[in-house]
C-alpha cells in the first residue's frame, strides 16, 4: 500500500482559477453592489448572509477534493484570513444589522472550517493510510463514494458532522 502525502503541491488547473476568480467576483461584486446601490439594502443584507453562510458548505461539498492540493488550500485559507480581516471592519454597519446579529457573521466561519478540515484529514491519513470523504460531497448524503470506489467509515461521518457543527457554530456568537 502506497503511502498517502498530506501535502500534495499541483500546479492550478484552470478551474481553480475560475473557482477562486469567481468567488472575489462575487465579494467584488457585492462591494459594488453596496458602493453604487445598485440592490437595496434588504436584498445585499440577505445576500450577504447567506453566500457567507453557504461558502464554506460549498468549498467542502463541492471542492473538498481540490482542498487536498496545497496550493489551492492556501489560497483558502489566505481569502478565511482576510474575512476575519474584514469583519470588524463591515460587521457594525448600522444598514447590515439583523435583529440578533450582522448579515457578515459568516464571514468568520471559513477560516476555522479550513484549518479543521485540515488537521481531520491529516488526523485520518495517519490512522487510514487513505484520503478522507466528506459526507456532503455533491449534497449528497451516501456511504458509497464511487471516485474512490469505497465506503466511508465511521470515522468519517464522524469528522463531516463535526466539520458542519464548525461552520453552523463558528459565526453564532459573534
């Protein structure tokens, strides 16, 4: 059985590019959005709310695969950082204000659903000799993981549920 590397330097493919290009789209997008009142503040509020509370559910269903390269990892992680950056920066904004909360308060989950995400797959590979799956993959739900051509063990439920408690828990308290 080969040994698994935990950290895997592969130059970008063109949809990394797109993935990550799309993403600042977006965040630009929403500035403008904000700057030019191109939305109203109803509509920006609950967009924002939701595409920062949605993000770090979409990076690991949809990319968790793309998350193993480290390259693409970092760059992640750098985005996570410079939210945490930015958040005390937007989150007092008096029109973003939601009853119990700002509309960027997910902007802080990203970062720690990264690093967690990282140290359960490095916790995994040493103990599995395998890659991890995660049990959203393409929203999902399923034991049966056909690229892989295996089951998921229990181990890996386990660290998915924990990954999403991460991301639903990290912005409560903010």
């Amino acid at each position: 059985m080969e040994n698994i590397k935990i950290i895997n330097k592969k130059p970008f493919k063109s949809t990394d590019i797109l993935i990550i290009v799309g993403h600042l789209f977006i965040v630009f997008g929403i500035w403008l959005s904000y700057q030019q009142s191109l939305f109203s503040i109803e509509n920006l509020k609950d967009f924002i709310n939701v595409y920062f509370l949605l993000l770090p559910l979409i990076i690991l269903g949809l990319f968790f695969r793309k998350l193993r390269n480290f390259n693409f990892y970092i760059i992640w992680v750098i985005i996570g950082i410079a939210q945490i950056l930015v958040y005390p920066e937007v989150n007092d904004l008096n029109e973003f204000q939601f009853y119990r909360g700002s509309s960027f308060s997910a902007l802080i989950s990203l970062l720690p659903t990264l690093i967690i995400f990282q140290i359960l797959r490095i916790i995994f590979i040493r103990t599995h000799n395998m890659e991890m799956i995660i049990s959203i993959r393409y929203y999902r739900m399923t034991m049966w993981e056909e690229e892989e051509n295996r089951k998921m063990t229990w181990l890996e439920v386990a660290f998915s549920m924990l990954l999403f408690f991460t991301i639903v828990f990290s912005n409560i308290y903010v």
